[in-house]
C-alpha cells in the first residue's frame, strides 16, 4: 500500500488505486497526510476543505467524507493504518514510509549526507522519481493545501537544483543543462535556477546560450517585477564573464552557494570589466565592507575557496573583494554594532559534568548543510545546558555571531507566555545590524529579511524551549553555513518531517555522572567523605540533573548535614517531591509546566498512571487505570510521549520516571483506591486468558473475586508462546502489583495475581518463585480463604521440592490436601495429593507414593478434567519406574499420552515421552527406548524446554556415548544456567 501525494492525491494497493471519488474527499485526504499521525482538527479541515465561507453543514460534510475514507480503508489496518477519532479531531494513524512524501525527504536526507557525488545523483533521482505530476493533484485549491503544496514544490526545485550541482561534481555539465532548462521555463522567475542553468550551459561550452539566458531573466525580472537580478544570478553572469570553461569545471561545485562575488569580477577583469558589467546594468556596484576576523580562522562547516585577498585599504587598487561579514552593515547606514560579532549567547553553564556521547551526537547533527538540531528530553533534564555548553565550547566555529532566544514554550498561565515571532525576528535582526526603524513589522517580512541576511553567514542560532514546531519555522536563518538548535519537552517531529531536523535526545544521567555533579556544587571532599550516601542520593534523584542541582544546593546551604541524612529525607516517597523544591526551582514545578500544555485526556491519563504499582505498562494497563479503552490510552500515551513525560522502551511498552510518577500520583490523589482496584483486576483478567491460553482447562484458581470488575478491553493471545512470553515479560511488574494488593488489604487480588501465573512457575521452576508464593500464602491467610491456602501450598511445595527443600515441601504438602477437601475443591486435593507423591516418592516412600497418585487419578476422572488426570499418570508412571516396574510404567505413560492432542502440555508431553524411552531402555528394547527419547529431547528444545531436553539427553547419555548427544546435553544445561 502507499499514499501518494507527489502528483495526484491518491491511495495505491496491490488490486489498484482505490477509488477516492470527489476533489472534496481526497482534499480531506491530503490534509490528514500532510499531518500523518498527528490530530487534525474540524476546524483545520474545514479551511482545508472550503476556499470561502464554509456552508453551515460543513461538519456533516467532513463526518461523511471520513465515513467514506474509513470504508475505503477497511482492509489497511494490516499495515499499520487506521483513521482514528480523537475528541474534535481525526488522525490518520500509519507508517510513515507509505508515505512518498516522506520517502521524499528521507532520500533527500540520505543525499545531503552523501559524500561520493555519484552516490548523491543516485539518491536524488531516486527521490524525483516519486513525483508524478504537481503536489497534490486532484485536489481543492484551499488556502492551506496551496501553501502545502507550494512547500513541497519548494522541496522539489531544491532537490532538482542539488542533483544538478551533482552532475556538475562529476563534470556531467550536458546533464545538469538538460535537468535545468525544462524546469527553468516552468519557474521563469525562480533565481536560482537560471544561475544555475547559466553555468551549467557554460560548462558545457555553450557560453553565448548562458548569456542569452540571463538578459532573458533579468528582462523578466525587470518587466514582472520590477527588480534587478539579485547576487546570485549576477555572481553566476560575472563568473561567465572573466573566466574560461576549463577553469569554471575545476572550480568549487558551485560558486552560486557562496563563492565569487562581484567584486571578484570587478578585481579579475579592472576597469573596463567594470564598465562591461555595468553597462549591463546587472551588477549594481557594492559598497566596501570590512572584513572581519582572520582568515586563518577555522570555519564551521570548512569554507569554500574564497579567491584572492582583497587589496589594503579597500578603496585603491583594482577593487574591494565581496566577503561575508561578521556582521552586515546596518540597512540604515554603518554603525557601531557593526564592529563585533552578534553574540546573545547567555552565560556557559556552570557545574557542567559528563554528557561526552550527547555532545558528540550534537557535533554530528550539526554537521552538514545547514541543519538543525533538535534537543529533546524530560523537564529538569539538562537541556538548555546542553545546548550551551556545546555552542560555549566552539566560538570560533560561527564568526558571524550566535544568537539565543527562550522561546518560553512551558511558561506559567501567569507569565507573558510563549514569545511573539516578531519579538524575537526584531532581536536577531538588531542584533545582525538592522537599523531599528528598517525592521518590518509583519511576522512573513522580517522571517524573509532574517532568511536573506543570513544566507551567507555562519551563524549558530538557538532557540530554547520550543513547545511546536510552528513556533521554530518561521526562526530558522537561511544560510547552509548556519547551524541552529532547537530545545523541547516535545518531539516534535513534524519538524523532522519538514525540515529533515536531526534529533538529539537527552537522557537522565549515569548514577556515576550524578555523583560527579553533586561534588561539582559540593566539592570533591564532601562527596568522597561519604560515596555510598553520595550515590544513593543520585540514584534517588533518579538521574534527574535539576534533581540533583536542588539537592546540592539545599545542602550547600547546610554544611551540617551528612549526605547520608539527605538520602534518607528523599528516602520517604511522600515528602521527596517537596524537599526538591528549593525557591522558584524544583521538580515539581518543572513538570507542572509541561502537563498544563497537555489536553485534558492526557492530563487524566498521566494522574492515574501516578497509581501504577509497577514500573512498566502497555495500552491495556493504562485503559484499566484512566477507565477508557486501549486506543484511547495509547493516543493518550503517545502525547505523553511526545512531551517526555513516559519514555517508550519497547513498541508498546512504557515507563515512568520515578519522580516523575511521584508528581503524577499527587495530581489525582483521591483517585488512587479505584485505579489499583482496576489495574488489579486488569492484570487478573489478562493473567487469566495468558494462562488459559498457554495451558488450556489448566488454571489453578478458575473463581473471580466477589467485587471483580472486568475491564472493558482484554489482550488476547494467538498461542502458548505469546502467552509466556506476556507472563515473563510481566513478572516484576506482577509482584509489584500483589505487593500492593497485599499492602491495600486486596488480599483476594494479591494470591490470584501470583497464583495465575503457574505455566511461567511449571515451565522455570528453579527460578526463584519461593518468596514471590510466600507472599500469596500470607495473602491467603489473611483473607482466611481455605480454597486459596490450600492451591497455594500444593504450588509452593512442588517448587520447594524441585529446589531440593524436600522437608520444608514435605511439611507444607501434607496439610495441601486436608485444606483442599475442607474447601470442596477435588481438583486441588488431587493436584495436592500428586505433589505430595512426589516428595514422598524422594523420601524412598515409593508404595505410599504411587497410592497418592492413583488417588489423584480417579479425583480427576470423577471430574472429568484430562489435565489433571495426565499430570498424576505422569507422576505414577516416574514412580512405577523407580520402584522397578517398566511395563506398568509404560502403560501409565501411553494412557496419559492418549489423553490429550500432541499440541497441548509440551512439557508434560517430553516428560512422558522421555518415561517411556528410559521404560523401553529397561524392557531391553534399546533402539525403541533411544529413538522415543530423542524425540524428547527434540521436542524439549523445539519448544524452549530446557528442563525437558536436559533429562532426556541425560538417559540417552547413560546408553551411548553420541557426541550430538552430549553436545546438546551441555548446550541445554548452559541455557539453564544463564537463566538462572
């Protein structure tokens, strides 16, 4: 599938471009494209979709056109898309890379980061070839889709001008002329292009064609708009004008990107190229201006040969060089802010530490043509120092000047809000020489002056805490030498999309980095007097830098206090959020900042998730907190995404910042009680179906608490391995979630949530589940529930008895039985008594064992349930063996395996199959007995069962010495290993 908007608005599948019908529709569709994966509002599509006053049913008209689409896309959501409704607004939710306009700029990125220009010719044709016709064909000529359409068209006139500067780099100069000339007629007017036809028809010997093509522009220029040509165009004529084709083809890949100028052609050719220029009219004569700095200077990027030294004096000789200032002259005259560098570049922080791999990050972003940089990370995370410490530590990289501005995109409801464009546009083009009263005053004019003065700068510009990417357009400089960085709590990632913007994303900091900032405040004595407080209390602050600022300095200010007292202040979740707070700074408020941006949906979604018990959650957890569905939540989660305040680990999967968690638990306080109920009962729901799928008919604790309230949404699992993999994935958040069950006095909740996880238990047995089953006995107990006691007890001892506690299990067991019988449960008394078989059997008590088991089977036949009946006939079977009865063992074994499909219990299946090899073996069938445990051992490892693989390699190995076979006996027992 793909959706096309390089040419006509269109959607293509496999069976052909679907049918979008009217231009009213695909203009719908256009609009939610140009937003892929952000919410479009009604009224946005509504200036989309109307030229003049809308029509009062213009809402209907949308609500239909959407109905449409929907049906249209019907069979789309197995490639990720679906157009989702969000409050008064749509999103069409998709990869990306089904779109081409974003194939588009992706290519064109690839390009610019070439550096072998055959690799870049191959990249941009390979870009232009996406396009099919003008932008968004087919579709209304609205206000904002001509403005889409016209950026696009802007894009692809760039990318066609880089191709050719490429073809002109490898000499192919006919190639850049035919590339150049069809376009230039389409976009007579277009500068750029005509220079860059102008030379490459030069190039390519055809010198009086490039002639005859600028009189052409400048009379048009002259006609339509009554201008002259601009630098550009006139640099390119002067090129042709006093040099040679063999010298233009080794010259740098393009003089028109801000080589010679002018007064080059005025110094190579004197007086009477003067005159000849000028009689042309074409090349107005510039003033001189003084250079700046020394030439030796390092340029960032590397400057291009500039030509040779301008003559002293600037007023005599053959004339003055044109070479770009550090700052320009005033548009009302020189003056002395002319004289220095722009510099608004705040103070470089202090009690800076660490960040090596993110400032060199920074440094490579900041490579390239003209990029920008996109800082991006939590509040309180260090990203404005960042920034600074990076554009303090190169000054000489940008000697045209930096420029700063806070654009205050997270300020207090209070405050003065985010800054208007213009204020900031009248700051930088002060600062870049402006005369006062030559600033304009619509944001579009001083946005193109800014653009035009710094086109041939090198200038760094930085603008801080930018809520949106509207809010950074319209600032960024024009110039390929200009660098600029973006700060945000927000991803934004439409200006990645628009302005191939390249993220840098900032993380907490390393508990060792923390310390080191803490003893930059506190002074080294002070933290190595006490390092295991001193990391204690960055592992507190969780990484967090402005964490552990407010930290030093509330104890700066108290020399008294031990670091380790500190810790144990912070230590109290309930107070820490208050002892971060020092003054107008702290966490809290920092975060308070960025959720008063965020709509109300996010807003409540980010105040239950305060209530999650554990660390981790997916869509479904955060449903069951926030009482909505799972796309609700994950719409909701991606905007919290986006500003930082959850960080996604995996696809799907979320998590909170400690402190962060902390505030969002202080944001809906009352609310807590409910939301644990319900992310309990949505773990007990999903635990259940996890293990109904892994083991069908085979859940130890069927019964639902009295008060149990489904969730509205349950994951569910295609097969046994997703299941286990949810139940491992899960299982520290799960205790977490019974702990805090246990600790609310939801004891029904805590021993279900633990208990229900018995495939994970049967399946890694050795991995430590004592403690975890100790706290559901205590939960058990307390909530004095016989039936749950005794479920518990048969579970904990079979894991005490694998373990080789043999008399601890002994001693829980023989009571597992009784309590099951007094609670009328047949089912738990037979898993009881076949537990308690076992153990008896690894006393040596073999007769009273086998007499247990065959307890448990008519239990469970009675019941009509072929787990459990399976389970104690494959125990019996164990024990017949041992006590020296093979072929009643293998009449236990094949009735078991008689009783249920191969697909389901693999474990048990291996088992039995490895009893009746190892019973064959004894019968003296050798090769039966061999071949039925391979397939065992086969089937073990197939299916992850190491412990399965492990005994049946181990019986192989006792009857032959196969290298294979021991082998995989060792590879299995490492796997094991590493596991535990």
């Amino acid at each position: 599938m793909e959706f096309r908007l390089l040419g006509t608005v269109s959607v293509e599948t496999h069976a052909g471009p679907l049918p979008l019908g009217p231009a009213k529709r695909r203009s719908l569709l256009a609009a939610l494209l140009m937003s892929a994966n952000t919410p479009v509002s009604i009224g946005r599509l509504t200036d989309s979709l109307w030229d003049d006053e809308p029509p009062r049913h213009a809402r209907s008209v949308i609500q239909g056109h959407v109905s449409r689409l929907r049906a249209l896309l019907a069979g789309a959501e197995a490639y990720g898309v679906e157009l989702v409704t969000l409050d008064d607004a749509y999103v069409l939710r998709m990869p990306e890379t089904l779109l081409d306009s974003q194939r588009f700029e992706e290519l064109l990125l690839l390009a610019r980061e070439q550096r072998s220009p055959t690799d870049t010719v191959l990249m941009l044709k390979e870009a232009l070839s996406l396009w099919q016709g003008p932008a968004l064909g087919g579709a209304l000529a609205g206000p904002l889709l001509r403005a889409a359409a016209h950026s696009l068209e802007e894009s692809r006139l760039t990318a066609l001008e880089h191709l050719a500067r490429a073809y002109g780099a490898l000499g192919e100069h006919h190639h850049a002329a035919a590339l150049l000339a069809a376009e230039t007629t389409a976009h007579p007017l277009r500068e750029s292009l005509a220079a860059a036809l102008m030379l490459a028809l030069y190039r390519s010997g055809r010198q009086s064609e490039a002639l005859d093509r600028f009189h052409h522009t400048r009379r048009l220029l002259a006609d339509e708009l009554g201008i002259d040509p601009g630098q550009e165009l006139a640099d390119a004529y002067a090129l042709i004008l006093r040099g040679t084709p063999e010298r233009a083809a080794t010259d740098a890949v393009s003089e028109v990107d801000g080589g010679a100028g002018t007064d080059d052609v005025l110094e190579a050719n004197g007086a009477a190229g003067a005159d000849r220029v000028l009689r042309h009219g074409s090349v107005p004569a510039p003033r001189p201006t003084p250079v700046l700095g020394d030439e030796s200077t390092p340029r960032f990027p590397p400057e291009r040969p500039s030509g040779p030294a301008p003559a002293p004096g600037g007023g005599d000789g053959p004339g003055p060089r044109l070479v770009p200032t550090t700052v320009p002259v005033p548009m009302g005259g020189p003056g002395p802010e002319a004289s220095a560098p722009a510099d608004l570049l705040p103070r470089a922080p202090r009690g800076f530490h660490g960040r090596g791999p993110e400032l060199a990050a920074l440094t490579r972003a900041a490579a390239g043509e003209g990029p920008v940089c996109l800082v991006t990370g939590p509040a309180g995370v260090g990203k404005t120092t960042l920034a600074l410490q990076w554009a303090h530590r190169g000054p000489d990289l940008f000697p045209d000047g930096r420029l700063f501005a806070d654009l205050r995109g997270f300020s207090e409801p209070g405050e003065t809000g985010e800054a208007a464009h213009i204020d900031v546009l009248r700051e930088f083009l002060l600062a870049l020489g402006v005369a006062p009263r030559r600033v304009p005053e619509s944001v579009p004019a001083a946005a193109a002056l800014f653009r035009s003065l710094t086109n041939r700068r090198r200038l760094l510009v930085i603008l801080d805490n930018a809520r949106d990417s509207a809010t950074v357009r319209p600032l960024l400089p024009g110039g390929s030498g200009c660098v600029t960085l973006v700060t945000s709590r927000h991803r934004l990632e439409g200006l990645i999309a628009s302005d191939a913007a390249r993220p840098v994303p900032v993380d907490t900091l390393e508990p060792h980095d923390g310390t080191a900032l803490l003893a930059g405040v506190l002074g080294e004595e002070r933290v190595r007097a006490e390092p295991v407080a001193a990391r204690r209390l960055a592992e507190l602050c969780g990484g967090l830098p402005l964490a552990l600022r407010v930290t030093a300095a509330r104890l700066a200010g108290r020399p008294r206090w031990t670091l380790a007292a500190m810790a144990d202040e912070l230590a109290d979740e309930h107070g820490r959020l208050a002892c971060l707070d020092v003054d107008d700074t702290g966490v809290a408020a920092a975060l308070r900042l960025t959720v008063q941006h965020l709509p109300p949906d996010a807003v409540h979604q980010f105040a239950r998730l305060g209530h999650h018990p554990g660390s981790r959650f997916d869509p479904y957890a955060a449903a069951a907190l926030a009482g909505t569905d799972p796309v609700t939540a994950a719409a909701a989660l991606e905007r919290l995404a986006a500003a930082h305040l959850v960080a996604e680990t995996a696809p799907g999967r979320w998590v909170l910042h400690d402190l962060v968690r902390l505030y969002a638990r202080g944001l809906a306080p009352a609310a807590g009680p409910e939301a644990l109920a319900d992310v309990l009962d949505h773990y007990i729901a999903t635990a259940l179906a996890a293990a109904d799928t892994a083991e069908p008919g085979g859940e130890p604790c069927f019964v639902l608490p009295d008060d149990y309230r489904r969730p509205t949404s349950v994951r569910d699992f295609a097969d046994r391995t997703e299941a286990m993999r949810w139940l491992a994935a899960e299982r520290d958040d799960l205790a977490l979630a019974a702990a805090a069950a246990r600790d609310a006095g939801l004891h029904d909740r805590a021993w279900r949530i633990i208990l229900l996880q018995w495939p994970q238990v049967v399946w890694r047995v050795r991995d430590s589940w004592a403690p975890l089953l100790e706290l559901a006995l205590d939960s058990a107990r307390a909530g004095k529930d016989t039936y749950a006691e005794s479920r518990v007890l048969t579970l904990l001892g079979w894991v005490l008895t694998e373990e080789g506690r043999t008399a601890e299990a002994s001693a829980l067991l023989e009571r597992s039985p009784l309590l099951a019988r007094e609670a009328d449960d047949p089912l738990g008394e037979a898993t009881a008594l076949i537990n308690l078989a076992v153990v008896q059997a690894e006393l040596g008590d073999l007769d009273t064992a086998q007499e247990g088991c065959l307890r448990a089977v008519e239990l469970a036949r009675t019941e009509a349930d072929r787990h459990t009946e399976m389970l104690g006939l494959q125990h019996l079977a164990r024990m017949r063996l041992t006590a020296g009865r093979p072929e009643e063992a293998l009449v236990s074994a094949r009735t078991a395996l008689d009783l249920g499909p191969e697909h389901e219990e693999v474990a048990r299946r291996t088992l039995l199959l490895a009893i009746s090899g190892e019973a064959r073996l004894a019968l003296g069938e050798e090769d039966e007995g061999i071949r039925l445990l391979d397939l065992a051992a086969e089937e073990a490892e197939r299916a992850g069962y190491d412990e399965g693989a492990v005994r049946a390699l181990a019986a192989l190995l006792r009857v032959t010495a196969r290298t294979d076979y021991r082998r995989r006996h060792e590879q299995a027992l490492r796997r094991l290993s590493d596991e535990g």
